[in-house]
C-alpha cells in the first residue's frame, strides 16, 4: 500500500508535460492556430507545467509540408515566434520518431534553438536507431527522453534489455508507453517498478504516458506517480489519438505541488478546448476505443470507425476480433 | 503489488451488480420502457451478471407517481411483468432508502415478491434505522446489504464505529460508495482494507459503488476488486446520475470467469443505450463533475450547470469554491 502522507504532500522531482500540441496534433493534422498556441503557451506558465510538446520535427521528405500543420515539423523559428527567448520556467520539447526524423540535420545545436528536449519516439526493434538519436541530440546540448511504444504487445525480456541499453546512454528518462490503453493499474505498477530498478542502476528518471482506452489514462498516471515515476504526460481534456491522454485538468488537480494551478487550465478549456470540440474535432474515450485496449490492438479501426461516423459497434467488434 | 496470478484467474465470489435502472434512472426519472427493461433483463442473463437492480422502493406518500416512472417504486407486479418466476441465475435486487422507503408495508415476505436481494442506502448519521431496515428486510427472507453514502465526508473513526455495528445485523454485505467520486484508487485501497478487516471479523462481504466524477469509477472498482471486494457495482456505458458509475462493458471485459461474456452487452449499448444517448438523456464525465469530484462535493451543482446548457466552466468554478 502506498504511503499516506505521500499522497497529501507532493515531490519536487515531478515534472508534468503537456503533449496536447504533439498527440492532440494528431487528432487535426497539427492545424492549431497562432493564437491557440500562444495561449497554451502562457496558461501552461500560469500553470506551473514543466514541460510543452510542440510537436514533431517530421521529416519535410516524408511529410508533405502542405498536408499538415507547422507542428508537424517544428522548425526552431516556429516556436521562436511564439516563444521568443522563452525567458521563463517552462521548458520547450519536440518528438523524433525513429525513421521520421532526419535528426541529423533538422535539429541543429541547442544553442541555436529554444527547444529544451528532445524526446525520442521507438519501438521495441528499432533501440539501436534510437540509441543514436540520443546520442546525436545529446551531443547538440539537449536534454532527452525515450519512448518506448506499444510495450504491452512486446515481450517483458525485451523491454529489460532495451532498458539496459539505454541506460548506458545519456537519455535523462525512460519513458513507460501504454500505447493501446490496454494496461491496468496493477499491471502498471509491475512495469513502472521494472522501469524503476533500471532507472535507479543507471541514474535515470521514468516517465508515463497513458492512452485512455479503457478509462486508464489518469489512473494509471496516478499509479505511476506513486511508484515514482516522475515525468507525467497530460494533454488539456485528454485531447490525442483516438480515445486521448490523461487530461491534465485532472493531473493538475491532483499533484500538490503548490506551483501548480488549476484556474488558468480551466479558462483555457473553456475558452479553446471547449470551442474546438463543438467545431466537431473529435477524441476520447468511446466504446470503440475500449475493443481496441481491451483487446490490445492498434486503435487505427476504432479510429476508422469514428471517422466514418457507424454506429454498428457489435460489427465492429466482430471484425476487430476476426482479423486474428 | 497484487499477485499477478490473480490478473490471470478469477475468484468465484465476485458479484457483478448491473444499477443501470437504478442509478441511471435518476438520470430520466425511471420513465424505460418496458421493452428496454426486458431487453435489459435478458442481455443481463446472456452477460453472465449476478444481479440487476430495478430500481427505488420509494414511499408513494413522499415522491408523486405521476412525477417518476414506475422503476422509482419497484411493486412486485412491475417486477414480476417483466421476469415472471425469473427461473434464471439472475437475482433481483431493489434499493431502499433510509428516511424515503415504508418498508414495513411496502417491503412485502420474500416468499410473495420476485425480488431476492434488498440494498439499505444510509448515511453515517441514519446507521440506527438503517439497522431497522436490515433486521426486517433479513426477517421477511430477503439477503440484504448496505450502503454507506458519501463516506468522503465522514470521519474515519465513525466509519469504523458504523461498520461494526452493522457486522452484528444479518447483513450480507457493507458497500464502500463514493458518493461524489472523489476517492484516489490508492486511498481507495485503505478505505478497502478497513471494510475487509471489520467483514471478516463478522463473516459478511464487501461492495464497492464508484462515480466517475474522475474518471476514475472502473480504475476505483478494479482497485478493490484487487483488494477483496466482491460486489462490484456497474451500469450500462456509466449510466448514472452526474458523471455516472463504472462502465459495465470495462467491468465484464476485465473479469475472467468464463460465464461472463462481453458480446450481448455490446448488442444492447448499440441498440439501446445508443439511441437514448441520442436521444437527448445525458450522463458521465464533464469537466463540471471533475471540479464536485476534486473538492468533494455533491454533483448537485454540476448537474444544475448542465441541465441549464451553460458553458462559463470557469465562473461555476468559482461558485463551487466560494461556496465555502
């Protein structure tokens, strides 16, 4: 059982990460307004949120510029003009994926950029592709991170290794992905510990980012908290892929860190996260997405479903379960 | 951590208690149709669930019946319409409050009424005549557990007086309910303990009925279900009042005891829970029930906001907190 009093005091370690940028982008082609991104910008910093995602930095050649928004791409003069000098406690994130990322060129040296860390996107077969972004960004002053994506469908001896290697690494932090929202809290809490005793070997911090398929998101987040987990990715209402992230409305009114603040999060959904849902941009939790994390599947045909706007879930479900 | 064994397998105690008529019809003011009630019954019989609550014993001198559908009354005659002699293993309950129920008269000998199970809601200051009404529920041949509401609000050490006087009633089990959703799945777990140690002092059972104020109504049924708790509440897609209840389809998709099957519980939330949705009949998580749930208060004012369509999320915030 988890220490009472941890729960009513706080850690000064936890870092919360808005990703609503980068897995929101994914719900609208990263068409977000200046102006949205701007005010996201500032409420973060009334909010005491450590960490902003901007985005990917896509690669031009395998992404059509004219197909997606900026934030897709991230150029440095993108954030610069939103950010400036970014002369606050705020720090600046972008996502690489390994094999979307022509990293060596598109992301210059820290000292030329207002991007503060790069966190590297892999799966379980591509560590060595990933160990070289790593190696890369921390080499042009960035701190980083590393996703490993889609665990729940990797196998356990796989991830330690994977952890091992990336202890050896200058990587600030492991990051647990449940990808599919298909962990529960006590599975969670067997991962975030396995993450842990690596960490803690190679001095290293863990982060969570959580899909809400089954409703999981904030608490598994929660759970990852208090098996100390320290980096917390949280979007504003949830907003990502498909049945979203954990909301950072509910993070925020958790953690008691008396830095952060829940009123400027507030103003913001109702100002431009609310207005954004009623213009018909869709995400969260639905009942497609809880096949698709009961099942531990990609949620791409609960995705198609919802674009397409049936209804027939029980068919859904039976071509979900038949594809095996 | 829990034993992962216990993930994999399943333990035979465990009840699966479908409210949907019950919570859910404070959400319509138990105006179902007959045709869904009786869907209802037989897609809980194919799910495999172990009890379906009907609704309210309301005293007819205090609630109109011309104000509420007939599931606010729960007559023997109603019931018995719609599952005859119930020769299945689906056991009927109904709720009865304390302070809102004629029991004496209206609570008719198990052996004249198709009802097998009588769920006693009280509040910590009504513990009395909450044992009153299990004495006579037990004494007519009915099994019986008990509510205790909004234990968020009450003291811990009266808690643990109220739970040992009622291990020396005939009551079968205590029910933990988080009235205003407020509880985290790790305070959960010692909320869990406590009402295990005083059940297995006297021999009965402990029910867990979640709000997903939070989104975290399965998470927090999952959690004690992990701890020991055997009766474990859930309506069709969160029916309920506010932010609702745990989602049925999340509980049956997550239980491993073979007789639980997922299959007719999709068919009837795409024929029926769907279609009222659409309807216009609103339920479940909304940022105005995450504020009632973080300050622990009753919903009655995220329900009023929602009923009246507003959208000034962050003025009702500040009623919320200025209340005080």
């Amino acid at each position: 059982m988890k220490e009472r009093s941890n729960l009513l005091g706080w850690r000064p370690d936890i870092k919360v990460v808005d990703a609503t940028l980068r897995d929101g982008g994914l719900v609208n082609d990263f068409y977000f307004t200046d102006e949205f991104v701007k005010k996201l910008y500032l409420t973060n910093i009334k909010a005491g949120v450590d960490y902003m995602e901007f985005g990917y930095k896509a690669n031009k050649e395998l992404f059509d510029v004219n197909k997606f928004g900026k934030w897709k791409f991230c150029d440095d003069e993108d954030i610069r003009a939103i950010v400036g000098d970014n002369d606050t406690d705020l720090k600046i994130a972008v996502m690489a994926d390994v094999g979307r990322c022509n990293y060596k060129e598109d992301i210059r040296p820290k000292s030329e950029s207002p991007v503060d860390l790069v966190r590297i996107a892999t799966y379980i077969h591509t560590i060595p592709q990933a160990i070289d972004m790593i190696e890369d960004a921390a080499a042009k002053g960035y701190e980083t991170t590393v996703n490993i994506m889609a665990i729940s469908q990797a196998q356990e001896g796989d991830i330690a290794v994977a952890l091992d290697m990336l202890g050896k690494t200058p990587v600030n932090a492991f990051y647990i992905v449940d990808s599919y929202g298909s962990i529960y809290p006590e599975e969670m809490t067997r991962v975030a510990d396995m993450y842990m005793e690596v960490a803690n070997k190679y001095g290293k911090k863990v982060g969570i980012h959580a899909h809400n398929n089954q409703q999981l998101a904030f608490a598994n987040t929660i759970e990852c908290c208090g098996c100390g987990v320290d980096y917390l990715d949280a979007t504003y209402s949830g907003m990502g892929r498909g049945a979203g992230n954990c909301y950072i409305e509910s993070l925020i009114g958790f953690l008691h860190n008396p830095k952060y603040n829940l009123y400027p999060v507030i103003q913001f959904i109702e100002n431009y996260i609310n207005p954004m849902k009623e213009e018909g941009i869709t995400w969260g939790y639905d009942m497609q997405y809880l096949f698709t994390g009961l099942l531990n599947r990609h949620p791409k045909s609960a995705i198609d479903y919802t674009k397409a706007g049936r209804k027939d879930l029980t068919e859904l479900y039976n071509e979900i379960i038949l594809m095996d």
